[in-house]
C-alpha cells in the first residue's frame, strides 16, 4: 500500500479501501517478497530497447502519466518516437498507475486503436486477395 502512495496518482488518489483491496489481490495472485528486488534488478540490467522499438511494425498506443515517479514522460515520449507511427496519449496528473477513475476513458482509447488497427488490417487483406484476383485474370 506504501508503493501504491508512492508511484500512484496525485490528481487521482486512491482512497485507503481501493489501495487495501489492490494489494490483497496483488498477494493472492503471486505472493513473492524477492520479486520487486528481482524486477528492479531486471530493470536496471536491461540494455537500451530503443533499436528494437524501431523494428515494432504493429499499430502501438502509449499511454503514459504526467506525473509517472517511476518513468518519467521523457520515457513515454522517447518511447513513442522511436516506434513508427505510434500514438502517444499523455493522462495529465496520473503516476506509475492505474486509477480506477480513468479506466474508463483509457479503455475507450484502447478500443479505438484496436478497431483503427483492425480496419486497417482488413483494408490491406482486401487489397491483396483484389492484387491476387487480378493478376489471376
């Protein structure tokens, strides 16, 4: 619940209930006191992902806080360069979470993208089984 206070929201605070009932699900899901150690670890041992994010072909969304304490918006703005046309949605007052408030909206942004993502897929598929009967005739 400390964590929670820490990296969380400042313009959406979760009340102590929601952070209680957060943590409960987080312990029954995967109670493992050395993985937080073990993910900073990871973390701070990771090479620069910035060659590979070039290489990234799907339609990506970053949604990333204003106020992340964790990874600055330099990340999610670095992050959105360098993967080709990228969106970035920067949620103003948001931390390194995600506040029960917001989910809404940010699942409303999640369905455009996909269903963007998703007509685009099916306009290409059309496009080549057109080229393909074409060239057929």
């Amino acid at each position: 619940m400390k964590l929670n206070r820490l990296i969380g929201s400042p313009s959406y605070p979760s009340d102590e209930r929601t952070l209680y009932e957060q943590a409960s699900r987080s312990i029954d899901r995967a109670y493992n006191p050395a993985g937080f150690k073990r993910q900073l670890v990871a973390i701070t041992a990771s090479a620069d992902r910035r060659p590979l994010m070039k290489k990234v072909k799907a339609p990506t969304l970053v949604i990333h806080g204003s106020n992340d304490p964790v990874i600055p918006l330099a990340g999610g703005q670095e992050t959105a360069k360098h993967i080709k046309k990228s969106t970035l949605k920067v949620v103003e007052g948001m931390g390194h979470d995600f506040p029960p408030v917001l989910m809404a909206k940010m699942t409303r942004w999640i369905a455009k993208h996909v269903a963007k993502a998703e007509k685009k897929r099916k306009q290409k598929k059309r496009l080549k089984r057109q080229q393909k009967a074409a060239l057929n005739k």
